[in-house]
C-alpha cells in the first residue's frame, strides 16, 4: 500500500513559493505544487481569481481568529476540508444512485 504513496511523482511534493499580496503586504507562501493545485481548485469553486481568493481567506481568518500565525498551514488544512468535503459529496452520490 505505501508504494502507491511513496511511489509517487516528486514534482507532487516540491515546494513551490509564490509571491502573495496579503492586506496590502507583499509577502510569499510555500506550498507543495499538489496543494497548490487545490488551492486554485477552491479559488475557481469560489469564482474568485487566485490572489483575490487568497486574501479574502486570509482576511476573515484574521477577523474570526485575530492572527494567522501560519498561513500555509492553513491553507494546506483548507484543501484537506474542501477534499473531505468532496469525496463526501461523491459517496452520498453513489449511496444515492445505488439505492435508486
């Protein structure tokens, strides 16, 4: 079983840092290139551009929990939420079509 994981593209796990305006800060967020394509996942599921979504997350993460001490972190529990969200999305589907 772990083959399917260890043995998977390194490009999945390289980190990839990209410059961010944050409320008006310049500033930089390393992920890995796979969370960065969810990241843009939520941002288009949201219809807001990439920088847009970026900050309006950061914004209300500030206003609900007055700090962000680790942006990416939060970003990276973001993705996982919104997969969980989805793969339950799916299996309800399923679930659905197969007691119809």
């Amino acid at each position: 079983m772990c083959r399917i994981f260890a043995g998977q593209n390194p490009a999945n796990y390289a980190y990839e840092t990209r410059s961010v305006r944050l409320m008006g800060h310049a500033t930089s967020v390393r992920l890995e290139a796979k969370y960065w394509v969810v990241v843009e996942e939520i941002a288009k599921s949201q219809g807001l551009p990439l920088p847009r979504f970026l900050s309006t997350l950061y914004e209300e993460a500030l206003e609900i929990n007055g700090e962000v001490p680790n942006f990416a972190s939060l970003l990276r529990c973001s993705c996982l939420i919104y997969l969980e969200a989805d793969f339950g999305r799916a299996r309800l589907a399923r679930e659905a079509q197969a007691a119809a």
